[in-house]
C-alpha cells in the first residue's frame, strides 16, 4: 500500500512564504505530483518532481527527495487568491503507476 | 476552464432511484478517471480507463456502474446508493495512463443521497 502524510490546514499572512511538506511511504516510487484546488472546483496541476531537487515555477517551487520521502510546495509572495487546498499525489510501482492522493491541506491566507 | 465538463454539477437521489454522472473531455485524451473526493479524505481512485477499456477498478462496489463509449466520454451509473455514498465525483483525463502526464480534472458532480 502507499502512504501519504500531509498536513491539514495552515495559515500564512499575505506576502510571506509557506512551504507545504508531503511525506510518503510507498514501493517503487515514480513521481510525486502537486495539484491545487480551489472551494468548489477542479483540481489544477503545478508541478511534477520525479528526480531529487527544487523544481521552480514562478512564485511557486517543489522540492523532491526521494531517499527521504518527502516533498515540499514552497510558495513565495503569497496572495490571497493562494487560499486553497494543496494536493501531494504520489506515482508507484504499488499504484499501478496511477497517482495516489494525500488529503491534501487546506491553506488560508488572511490579510 | 480545464477541457473536461461534468453534468450535473449537483444531483440529490434518494436510495431507490437510479441516475447517472457524465463526463465529457475535449483535450482529445485517451484514458479517462473516476475519482471520489468526501470531506477530510484523500481523492479515492474508482476506475480507470485507457482507448476506451476499462484499466482499474479500484474494489468499487457494483451500485457504480461506469460506462466509456469512446475515448472522449465517460459516464458513471448509479444505483441503490447509500447515504455514505454522498460526496463530490470527479472525472478527470490525460493523454494515456501511464501515469507521466498530468491529470485534467472536471469541476465535479456533488452527489447528496438521502
């Protein structure tokens, strides 16, 4: 089976920086994906990690590490449009390959 | 606007009847996805399916029946559901199902049974 650890909910002010961490458990790990969903609609990709390192898309980067199981969204010069939940899915062996999703967290930027 | 359209965004059943959720992708993908999305868990995979045939069925109970005519259209029938199944069904595609490509997700259908 596959395991996916992420954090409920945080807060951040607008203007600063978050780092949403998502840490996984799974055999034959292939990728982790990072999607965004807004209240009330689809989930929109941002980034794909499937080797080790920061992967930086504008205001938005992921990192992947994968001899540690851990991935983080960073995300920089918040706005309030930000306020979303952040969904870590992870590909594997285990999976058959098709992504496997956290339960995401739910972040709130206030003024 | 993602290129995948879901009807109805919202659908109120009671135990007995019997509807159906439809998705529709114009993103000329060929395997398409039925997620699961209820409060406080993670998007549960139900089916999946690659050119049309059917390539997961992730222990889903057989009150969900799913349907894909052709690469573009998937549908999900339901029946007898049961209040627990109550919860946002979402569709999504990509260009096959290998796992590399990004998901394309629909807006979803909200499912109340009562």
């Amino acid at each position: 089976g596959q395991n996916i650890d992420q954090p409920t909910e945080m807060t951040a002010t607008e203007g600063a920086i978050v780092q949403i961490n998502c840490t996984y458990q799974t055999s034959g790990f292939n990728g982790l994906f990072w999607y965004q969903q807004h209240a009330g609609e689809a989930p929109t990709f941002l980034s794909y990690n499937v080797l080790d390192g920061l992967e930086e898309k504008g205001r938005f980067s992921s990192f992947l590490s994968r001899s540690k199981g851990y991935s983080y969204l960073l995300l920089k010069e918040l706005q309030m449009k930000d306020s979303a939940s952040y969904l870590c899915a992870v590909r594997s062996r285990g999976g058959s390959y098709i992504p496997t999703f956290g339960r995401g967290t739910s972040l709130i930027v206030h003024p | 606007e993602t290129g995948v359209t879901q009807t109805p965004r919202h659908l109120v059943m009671g135990m007995t009847n019997k509807k159906s959720l439809k998705c529709e992708q114009h993103l000329g993908h060929n395997a398409m996805y039925w997620y699961k999305q209820s409060a406080k868990k993670p998007l549960e995979l139900m089916f999946v399916y690659n050119f049309k045939e059917q390539t997961e069925n992730n222990s889903v109970p057989s009150r969900f029946s799913p349907e894909c005519p052709n690469s573009s259209h998937l549908f999900l029938h339901l029946h007898t559901l049961q209040p627990e199944d109550s919860a946002l069904y979402l569709c999504a595609s990509s260009q096959d199902n290998s796992g590399t490509g990004e998901l394309f997700f629909g807006e979803g259908s909200r499912l109340t049974v009562l």
